[in-house]
C-alpha cells in the first residue's frame, strides 16, 4: 500500500511555488535524485556532477532527440535527497557552498558551477511533493518511486 499522499494533485501555482522556495530555475526541468534512506554517496556526487556538466553529453548509439526528451544534455534543476546518509548531505551542501563562493568571486567559470541550479535535502517527508515538481527521477526503484 502507497501513502496517499502520492496521489494527492499539486495545482501549477504550488508547483512554481515548491520551486521558487527552493531557489531552482523555474525555467528548466527538473531531476529528482532519490535512492532512498541511505543513498551511496560517491555515486550521488558523481550524478550531481554529470547532471550539472551534461551539455556535453554524448553516448553513442542513443539518438540525439532521446537524449534530450531525458534531460540528459540541456541545463536542468536537480533535487538531491539524501535521506539519514549524512556523509552525503555534508559532502553536497559544501561542495555546493564552495562553488557559490568561487564562482562570487570569479574563480570558477559558469561552466564548472555545476550544483548552481540544485536543491539538497536530508532526510525528508515531503518527497511527494518533491516528485510532483519533477520531470525525471533517478533513483533505485522503491515502492514510493515506482507508484
């Protein structure tokens, strides 16, 4: 059985308005990174990395259209969840910190600000109306995620 808060609808007014409480880009889409109570850590941050850096995204043999119907090479918003991995969620809020103060100051191009459009949550009970605001999920096939 699902939470019924899986099912609830979420108006477009709430939607943008999730968004913008979270500081993302209202303009892009949006990927919800989700692997549960103990996401693994080196594989999150490696994600962030590729999500933020995909314009260059190539694989051979995947059309290009395909590439970007997934958000795979153009700018997008990313929602980490971290869950109770508290490793991850220092590793991500200070890498994110670190890249907003480099980039203030001018020692880190645009193109390597890669976590300027993402939001990082720890453990957290609002994931439904996390996924609601998102356009692709990435994450290890849960009960919460598959519903």
């Amino acid at each position: 059985v699902v939470d019924p808060k899986f099912y609830r609808s979420m108006s477009r007014e709430q939607k943008t308005q999730l968004i913008a409480d979270l500081k993302l880009n209202p303009d892009l889409p949006t990927v919800l990174v989700l692997f549960g109570g103990f996401p693994p850590t080196a594989l999150c941050m490696e994600l962030l990395k590729k999500l933020g850096m995909r314009s260059s995204f190539k694989s051979p043999g995947i059309p290009e259209q395909i590439l970007d119907a997934c958000c795979l090479r153009s700018p997008v918003n990313v929602i980490l969840v971290c869950g109770k991995n508290n490793d991850l969620y220092n590793k991500a809020t200070a890498e994110k910190k670190r890249q907003m103060q480099e980039h203030s100051v001018g020692n880190l191009a645009a193109d390597q600000y890669y976590m300027a459009n993402t939001f990082v949550e720890g453990y957290s009970e609002r994931v439904p109306e996390l996924m609601k605001v998102c356009e692709v999920v990435i994450g290890k096939p849960g009960p919460g995620v598959v519903s």
